[in-house]
C-alpha cells in the first residue's frame, strides 16, 4: 500500500475515501501518517466505528469520518443513552461499535415491535414491518421497500476522542471538521 499512498500523497488531495475493511484500515492509518497525508477530509471505513481501532490509534483519529448514523447522545432517538450504557455495563467497559451492535439492537427492536403489533404470523409480521413506524435507538424507521426512509444512513466523525454524527445535519451532534495533523 506504501507506494500507492506515496502517490496519493503527491497529488496533494483534499480529500481521501479508504472503504476497507478493519485490515486495510489499520494499514492505511499507519502508512497514511508514515507518509504524512494531511488531506483535510479522510473517510476511513470500517475500522473507526470498532471500539479496539479507536483504542489503536487515539488522538490520531481526531478528524477521521465513517460510517455511522448512530451516537449514544444524537437526538430523535428512542432509548440510545440506555443502551449504550448498558452494554457497557453488560461488557465491563466495552463500548458497543458504532455499526453492527447497533444494527442487530435495531433490528431486533423493529421485530419485537412488528410482532407484538401482528402476532407470529409471518405475513402479518412482514406487512407490519412494511407499514409501521418504529421507534429505536436510531430514531424513528419506516421502511419503503427495503429502504428505510426515516432515518437514512449518516457519516460520522471522531471529535476529540468521541464520536460525533456530522450528517444528515438534522441528526448531527456536532458540525464536520477538517482533519488535523497526525500526531507522533
């Protein structure tokens, strides 16, 4: 990866997207520094949004964005703070990633909502799911088709050691900010 990063580097971007997985993601944080790419916008995708990535790299994320619709503090939501603070309870201390523990606790939540509405019946479950509105921790979910059309999925950004939403702007807990330099 060092002499494709080189020659990222030589052309002096303003932005870098790296939609990898967490492998990929860790490399291209080590190089990326290495090498001194100072893009102001770097989307890193998945590794930010896993807890021991966040604990890898520290300060050096600061400015990072991901992918994420989700914090513990975003408003709109139903039950987010709750959660995420018992998972951490029920995890001594682990916090719960960003996308796929929150995915599953959605999903969840929108089938315990479906079926307490329609039964076990799997039709009715199924037009229940298509038809309501489910309050989560991501907020509301509606669905048309398969896409949820309430709550679409956002990017967020490592802010000083947290994980802020930046987009939708309806959602955001925090404004977009440039990515500083890498620390040492």
């Amino acid at each position: 990866m060092t002499a494709m990063l080189t020659k990222v580097k030589g052309e002096n971007p303003d932005a870098v997207l790296v939609h990898s997985y967490p492998g990929d993601s860790i490399l291209y944080m080590n190089q990326a520094r290495e090498i001194g790419i100072n893009a102001k916008t770097q989307y890193v995708m998945v590794g930010p949004a896993i807890g021991f990535f966040r604990g890898m790299f520290k300060s050096n994320l600061d400015g990072i964005i991901t992918m994420g619709s989700w914090t513990p503090g975003m408003k709109g939501t139903y039950g987010a703070k709750e959660f995420y603070d018992a998972y951490k309870k029920k995890y001594k201390g682990y916090e719960p990633d960003y996308l796929d523990s929150v995915e599953v606790y959605v999903s969840a939540q929108i089938l315990e909502q479906a079926i307490a509405k329609a039964g076990l019946d799997r039709e009715k479950i199924r037009k229940a799911i298509q038809t309501m509105t489910f309050k989560t921790i991501y907020g509301d979910v509606k669905f048309k088709g398969v896409q949820n059309i309430s709550t679409p999925t956002g990017f967020t950004q490592i802010q000083k050691g947290n994980i802020e939403v930046v987009w939708p702007k309806q959602r955001a807990t925090s404004p977009i900010v440039d990515k500083g330099a890498w620390a040492k």
